[in-house]
C-alpha cells in the first residue's frame, strides 16, 4: 500500500468524492484509510446509567483506499505514488506527476 499516515489525500469516489483530508489510520490488510472528518458516520450510545442520555457520537469510517488519491504537494493535484531508489541506497516515494519526493 503507497498511501501512509499523515498523507494529504482526494477522495475520488463516494459521497464524498472532491473532498480533501489527511489520512489519520492505515489498515494495509484490509486496504483500507480513515481520513479526518470525511466518511462520518454516527454511533448510538444507549445511557449506562439511570438519568443520563443516550450519545450519538461521530467517527470517521474507512474507506476503500483505491478510493483515494495522494495530493501532489508541488502542483496541488492528484497524482499516483511510486518507489525510487536514491543514490545512496535510500528508498523513497515519489509523485509520479512531478517526481518529488513524498
């Protein structure tokens, strides 16, 4: 998976397609990403005891990460990742649109 924590992301598929945000958690096993405050779902907490309320609390769900695409810190658009070797043995991702590096 090329697309890692703290990464500015698009959403190009869904309810929240056009939308940007930074990826908060990577489930490589799953392929999936949770970007902050996009894909907000709700969860229902019942009262656990006698006069208080019940919470509906929000969470950000993953979402699909052949649903997202890096944002290019360079040009500000899309663009895929790709791996590179540096002269001195290092491997590094880079954009593929202008190849800096991530």
């Amino acid at each position: 998976m090329k697309i890692k924590k703290n990464d500015t992301v698009k959403i190009i598929a869904g309810k929240d397609k056009g939308k940007t945000g930074k990826v908060m958690q990577v489930f490589p096993g799953h392929n999936k990403v949770v970007v902050e405050g996009l894909n907000v779902r709700h969860k229902h907490a019942k009262a656990r005891r006698q006069g208080e309320k019940g919470q509906k609390i929000e969470y950000s769900a993953p979402l699909d990460a052949s649903n997202v695409m890096l944002l290019d810190s360079k040009t500000g658009k899309v663009s895929r990742a790709g791996y590179k070797k540096l002269d001195s043995g290092e491997k590094v991702r880079i954009s593929k649109k202008s190849g800096e590096v991530i």
